[in-house]
C-alpha cells in the first residue's frame, strides 16, 4: 500500500498541468530519454557502473524509461494504479542496489532534457509541475524499494547489496551455454528464493573502465546449498555486439574466482499453490527461469501434471536438454517437447519450426493450464498472441523480460 499520500500532495494546477502535457511528452519521449541518458552518464559517469550499456545502445532502456515516466505522470492523482508496474520495476532496482539519493540526480537531469528537447514548449509552468510529479513518483518508488531492502535482509541469510560468492563448479551445457553453481565464501547460509527469481551479477572486469551489472535467472530449485545460473554467451552479429558479461564469464571467469551478487528477487515466479496443470514455454536461454521452476515442482507439487516444452535452433545449442530428459523419465507428471527451427543431421526432437498454436491444441490437454514463458521478445509475442487466440485467460499468462520490460 502507498503511503505517499500522507506527504503533502500535488495542488489540482500541477495535476492538470503534467496531465494536459503527457501526450506532448510521450510524442518525444525517446528522444528525452536518450538526452537524458547524456546528461545522466555526462554529469555523473560513475553511475555507468549500474546502467546496461548494452540496453542503451539498443535503444531499449530509453524507451522502457519513457513508458515507466508517462504511465506514472498519467496516473498522479491515482498512483495506485500504477503499483504492480513500480514494484516490478522495484524488485530490479533493488537487485541493482538502487539508493534513495540517486532520484534527485536522475529528477534533475529528466527536467534538463525535457527542456533540451522540447526547447520554448518547455514552459516554466510545465517544468516546475513535472518536477513536482516526479518527486512524488520517486517517493513512491523510494517507498516500495526500502520496503524490498527490510524484507531481504530480515531473511534467513538474506542480505542487502552484493555478497561474494566462489564458482565452485562451472559446466558446459552447450556451444553457447554455460552453467555456474555458487556458494557464498563467507559459507554463511543461503536464502529461500522463489522458481523464477533472479540474482545480479556484478563483473570486475579487467581493463574495463566501469563495473558491468547483470541480472540471470536461477535455473535449479531453491534449497540447495548453492545457486545456479545458466548463461548464455552473446556472440556479436551484424549491429549487435557481444555481450561483455557472458563473454567475461564464459572465457575469463573459472572454478574458485569470486563473484559478487545480490539477494534473489523478482516478480515473476511459480504459483506452487496453483494445481492446474503446469505449461512452461521457452525459447533459448528463456529456459534458465522454467528450469528452476520445473524442478521445483516435482519437488513440491508431485502430482501436478507439467508440459515442458523448449524451443531452440538445434542440438548445439540446446542446454540442459539431459537434465530435462533425466527429470521426464524418473516424473510420469512431466511431459517433455522440443521444438527445433534448424534441425541438425542426427537431431531428435518433436516439432520443426516455430511453436504454433496448432502444435500447442495438439500437445496440451486444453487451454485451462498455467502458461509460463520466457525467451526471445518474437518468440513471447508470438506466443501472447496464441494464447490470446486460444482464449486463455490473461490471468493464467505469466511472462519474464531479459532486459527492459517492453509491451508485447
């Protein structure tokens, strides 16, 4: 529950005022944001420490950026309703151990490139009224944040900012997929976390000017006496460069080096509650969340029935794919498909292709099923859509990003 309210509020004037110019922003929004993202790493470059480079240059933290501003100033005088959206946005900033003092910085060079870019439009009116509005929707994730950090750190070995952990195994999965299994160095105890969570990496890298910060789904059950992410190495192709995190895990990082992380946290998780029966979709690397909740469940839910259904280019680099194989012949409740869309001589698998709705009706047992999915944003779009389709209702949809949230 928001309690901002109880702060003094906004006169009638100033919620007019950034109601009536929303729609002016959001027509230039990424060009504001991509200013502002100038002013931000020109005037404090030691904040290039937390923010993905990578999503910048992709344009894709800017546009998730303007989406997040524009959605909270059109709901000022209601910013209830825009709760699920700060707090998803939250568990990530709380994972990159965002602080409190860092919004007045981040306020200060939003109003700069609001006037940089929409020059004499930019009145004094408009700007004292959005700054106002963004004070009240920094508290508010001030708020909801601090709120994350309490309940972290009053865990069982929780703990708030970033812990070293050792590499105490580190697997090839595939061509392009690595495994690293971690266990704190100071061999204190590790928190519960929820299938479906995710961790930051932070990576030191050497010769590297600024600290890189990663976030990677764990992709074994909670309960073990150490965490495993699955990573997938991002090799450069044609505009996209390489990623400098997997690249420096895959290659530099081995067995007994330390790597600092944060606590587990996210919004996207297993409903272990739920008995309907469990479909896991993903595509890639998509698969590190649906791993996790996948030994989850015949963990806890032994008689719930799952379709685990995995979508890659071919068995190169399929990961896990014995893992998966090993669970579905010891579980008769796990039903296991593959889905290759450039099958390799030799390749065993279910379905050529993409997934389609048709090989979903086929497959599954009907559409009153949990669908959880996560992979590449065609790959997820395209199966909102199916779904959509086959009329499932939207609350049993559930969906993670890798990166900047976008609309599907």
């Amino acid at each position: 529950m928001i309690t901002t309210q109880e702060k003094p509020a906004l006169d009638q004037k100033t919620i007019d005022t950034v109601k009536a110019t929303v729609p002016v922003l959001a027509e230039h929004g990424e060009s504001i944001t991509k200013r502002f993202y100038q002013l931000l790493f020109q005037n404090h470059p030691e904040l290039k420490n937390i923010f993905n480079q990578t999503n910048q240059r992709k344009g894709r933290q800017p546009k998730a950026l303007a989406n997040t501003v524009y959605a909270a100033a059109q709901y000022i005088d209601n910013l209830e309703a825009i709760v699920p959206v700060v707090k998803q946005i939250a568990h990530k900033h709380r994972s990159l151990n965002i602080k409190p003092e860092q919004y007045p910085i981040v306020g200060e060079n939003l109003l700069q490139a609001i006037k940089d870019t929409l020059g004499d439009q930019a009145t004094d009116e408009i700007i004292t009224a959005w700054g106002k509005a963004y004070g009240v929707i920094a508290d508010v994730f001030i708020e909801v944040e601090q709120e994350m950090y309490h309940e972290v750190s009053r865990q069982t070995g929780g703990w708030t900012g970033f812990r070293n952990f050792t590499v105490a195994k580190k697997v090839k999965e595939s061509d392009v997929i690595t495994s690293f299994y971690l266990k704190p160095e100071d061999g204190g105890l590790l928190p519960e976390f929820k299938p479906g969570h995710y961790i930051t990496v932070k990576a030191e890298i050497p010769g590297e000017p600024y600290n890189h910060l990663r976030q990677y789904s764990m992709s074994d059950a909670p309960g073990k006496d150490y965490f495993r992410i699955s990573v997938k190495r991002e090799d450069s192709i044609e505009d996209h460069p390489e990623g400098v995190v997997s690249n420096y895990l895959h290659k530099q990082v081995e067995e007994g080096d330390i790597l600092p992380i944060s606590a587990p946290g996210g919004d996207f998780f297993l409903d272990t509650e739920n008995e309907k029966p469990l479909v896991l979709l993903s595509g890639g690397v998509g698969q590190t969340p649906m791993l996790s909740m996948l030994n989850t469940v015949v963990e806890k839910q032994p008689n719930r029935p799952v379709y685990f259904i995995h979508a890659a280019q071919n068995s190169a680099v399929h990961g896990l794919k014995k893992e998966v194989q090993n669970l579905t012949n010891a579980h008769t409740q796990v039903n296991a498909y593959t889905c290759y869309s450039t099958p390799q001589a030799g390749d065993q698998y279910d379905y050529e292709g993409f997934v389609t709705l048709d090989w979903l009706m086929e497959i599954l047992p009907s559409n009153d099923c949990d669908f959880y999915f996560c992979g590449p944003e065609g790959f997820m779009r395209s199966l909102k859509q199916s779904l959509a389709e086959w009329n499932v209702p939207d609350e049993q949809i559930h969906y993670e990003f890798f990166g900047p949230n976008i609309e599907l």
